[in-house]
C-alpha cells in the first residue's frame, strides 16, 4: 500500500433522528442519519403492504392467469355476481 494516500479510520458513533446510537469504525467522524434499522417501519414490522387500486387483480386480468387458490375465469364470474 502507498504511504500517506489512505484516509484515517476512526472510531465513529453512527447517530439516528430516533436517538437511536451505534458505535463502529469509519472513515468519516460521527455520522448523522435520519433513519435506522430500529425506526425504519420495514425493519420494525410497522409498514403495511396494501394492493392499492386491485393491481394484482388487474395482472392476472391481463395475462390471463390465475391467482393462487383460484381457477382463471373464476374471479370475473364472483366479480359479475355481486354486482
């Protein structure tokens, strides 16, 4: 390795908007971030995954497939029915 082109490592403290704080070792001095792994709704089981507008439907609408526990047709017939 070449004398005097590398950065300093550091003992850092990695800092979250939550007050949530990890030590490590990096490159840069304390770092501040916005979220983590201990706020972030996907990590915290918070965020809900939601089929907005029937996309999934629509999909297998339009190539004809069918939807797991489902015959292809069946859906359009219970669609028709209730309405």
């Amino acid at each position: 390795m070449k004398e005097k082109i590398h950065p300093k490592y550091v003992d850092t403290v990695i800092k979250c908007a939550c007050g949530n704080e990890i030590a490590t070792r990096s490159t840069v001095k304390d770092l501040h971030v916005e979220i983590c792994a201990a706020c972030h709704p996907f990590f915290t089981g918070k965020q809900k995954l939601i089929d907005t507008a029937g996309r999934v439907e629509k999909y297998l609408r339009k190539y004809g497939l069918e939807a797991p526990g489902q015959k292809a047709g069946e859906e359009a017939k219970t669609e028709k029915a209730e309405s």
